[in-house]
C-alpha cells in the first residue's frame, strides 16, 4: 500500500469513528471545542504534497499547493472545518513522498466556539515555512447578502486594494471592498447582496484612473467560486502567488459557510 494509501485509510477509519455530519473529528472531541481547517499555502513544489498530522491523527492526505482540509477527507466531502478540543494545538506537516521528512510544525490556540483557518505560509525556493492563523466569524449575514473577505498570502503582491464588483464594471468608479491588506493579514468581513461577481486587486494605493492598467490578480467567471454568491453564505478569497512562488499571482475562494 502507498503512504497516501496508508493516510487515506486511516482517515476513513477515523472519519467512520466520528461519524458526525459537520467535519468530525480528528479528536473526537467530548469536551470544549472550537473548529479548525488548514489551507497549504507552501510555495515549494519540493516540498509538496504534505500530509497534515493534527494532535498526532491524519487530519489531510496529498495536499498539494491551495489544498485545503478537512475538504480533501474521504466524508464528508462538503464540511468545511473540523471540530477540536479547544486549547493549544500542533498541526504538523510531513512530505506525501516521504512522511519522515517534516516540512513544518505550527502552534495555533482554539477558543472554544470560534472558528479558526491554520494556513502554511512561506517556504519559496527552501525558505522556512510559517504560518498565519486567522478567527473566522461565520454568523449568518443579513437576509439575502452574503459574507466576503480577503486573505492576502500572495508576498509578491505586497499590500493590496481589492474590489468584488459586477463582471467587467469600470474599477475607475468602483468603490474597493477592502484596501491596504498587508502581506499574511486579512480584511474585515463585508456583506454583499447576493449576486455574481468579479475580484480584482491592485497595488495599494493606486489611483482610480490608472487602476484598469494595474490589475495584478483577476477573479472571474463560472468557476471561479464567485458566480453566483448565494444569500446566506460566507467566503474568503485568498490570494496567492504561484505554485513556486512569484508571477503569476491567483486567487480562489473558500467557503466559510
């Protein structure tokens, strides 16, 4: 059997353990608890794919660069984060290809309630790996809106400007949803009507009438993630550098809620 395999099977046994609807487990958590996923943000192909070890328990299998979990588990497929005890917790990554080379151990805390997303930072052309750990505030927005904002993890980029507009509106007269994200910080959450969209950023602080020339990351279309938004949901749209780091830079969208 493969090490994927191996992982694989050990997180269905896990999973089948739990047995919970919203992302079970990989404690099986009976007290306090907070939720928690991970998102591999690691700018190394050397070092990708990782498996993700939560607390000692395969927690993600064959994550590869913007691979996220508790996604990539076989069931349920849809959960978007995984409960866990609350406290201090260690999340350590291990090469797919050779479990016994580990690429990084990250601390993070859970507050009990609080949703939370560990994302691996870093790690362009062997550079140490980091990390930022953000609180996820996924209350349900007013009726018929939905819930956005932005993680910069894009270091090429630099601090940001960002704009969630109509497909193809003028950015001269576009009012931005965020500006100034600094490198590994994230905007606030803005409620948007529910709708379809497209996501722009520019350097920060760049004028209106020369935002259009400036686009250095551009999110639209059917699989974008943004097309549509549905009312009574909740998104981040990170940003990011290439899968080696540099240009060309991206974005995707995760679902919060």
């Amino acid at each position: 059997m493969t090490t994927a395999s191996t992982f694989a099977a050990a997180a269905i046994l896990l999973l089948a353990a739990c047995g919970t609807e919203e992302a079970p487990g990989p404690l099986a958590p009976s007290g306090p608890t907070g939720r928690v996923r991970f998102v591999n943000m690691i700018t190394d192909p050397a070092r990708n794919p990782v498996n993700a070890i939560l607390e000692g328990v395969p927690f993600g299998v064959n994550l590869g660069y913007t691979g996220t979990t508790p996604a990539s588990l076989p069931a349920p497929a849809t959960a978007t984060y995984a409960a866990i005890l609350a406290g201090q917790r260690t999340l350590v990554l291990q090469r797919t290809a050779n479990p016994g080379v580990q690429v990084a151990s990250l601390s993070f805390n859970i507050n009990e309630g609080q949703d939370h997303t560990v994302y691996a930072t870093g790690g362009t052309s062997g550079a140490a790996v980091g990390s930022l750990v953000t609180a996820d505030v996924n209350t349900a927005p007013p009726a018929g809106q939905t819930a956005i904002r932005v993680a910069n993890l894009s270091p090429t980029a630099g601090a940001i400007d960002v704009f969630l507009t109509a497909p193809g509106a003028d950015l001269a007269t576009a009012t931005p949803l965020a500006t100034n994200i600094a490198y590994a910080s994230t905007s606030p959450y803005v409620n948007v009507p529910a709708g379809t969209y497209q996501f722009r950023a520019v350097p920060a602080g760049t004028a209106p009438a020369n935002r259009a020339a400036n686009v250095i990351i551009d999110l639209s279309g059917a699989t974008s993630g943004l097309a549509p938004l549905a009312a009574g949901t909740g998104r981040t749209i990170v940003t990011g550098d290439n899968a080696s780091g540099g240009a060309p830079l991206r974005a995707f969208v995760l679902t919060d809620r």
